[in-house]
C-alpha cells in the first residue's frame, strides 16, 4: 500500500491544514479542558502526527512517491491526524453546548 506522488502531494497539501486548525479548535475549547494533563498530552500528539507526516508526504513528493514502511507511517500519521482533528471538532461542539446550558443555568440568557 504505497503512495504515488500526486498522493503525496494532496496529503502534504491538507496536512498543513489539519496543523492550523488544530491549533485554532484547541484555543475555543473550554479552559477547564485545555489544563487537563490528558489533553495537552493529545494535542501534541496530534500535533507531533501532523509534522511526521508533512515530513514523509514531502519527502514522497521529493522522490517520486512512497513505497513500504515510509508509506505506511505516512498514511497512519495523516489517518491519526485527521480522525484526531475530527474529535476534536466534535469535542468543541459538545464543550459550546455546556457552556449555553451553564449560561442558562446561571439566568445569562
């Protein structure tokens, strides 16, 4: 299961991205959740995910492509970062509907 250039080159393309809105999500999340151990731990995995692959992806675009183990540590690495970027997404909704029930609570609106 390799990757071809043109492969390389799109996932190389969207990695940055995933990078940059990786950090813009984390910074509208709860801050009761951003100080958790667990969650700064995951998002410089995420993040660490990100770099790794962007570094494969450009090297297979260097080359011609990816072949063995570099195209299997790629695909993991921008799999792991985009399903993580997506749970993340999915958090920061869950995280808005507990701040607008806090708000409710306290009579705010």
């Amino acid at each position: 299961m390799g990757m071809n250039s043109d492969t390389c080159q799109l996932v190389a393309t969207v990695l940055p991205l995933v990078m940059v809105t990786l950090v813009v999500e984390r910074r509208s999340m709860r801050i009761k959740l951003r100080r958790r151990l667990w969650f700064r731990r995951g998002m410089l995995f995420l993040f660490s995910c990100s770099f790794l692959g962007l570094g494969f992806t450009i090297w297979g675009t260097q080359v011609g492509g990816l072949e063995g183990f570099p195209a299997l540590a790629a695909w993991i690495l921008s799999g792991a970062s985009t399903v993580g970027l997506a749970l993340l997404i999915l958090m920061s909704m869950a995280s808005t509907e507990v701040d607008e029930d806090e708000a409710v609570q306290l009579g705010l609106q």
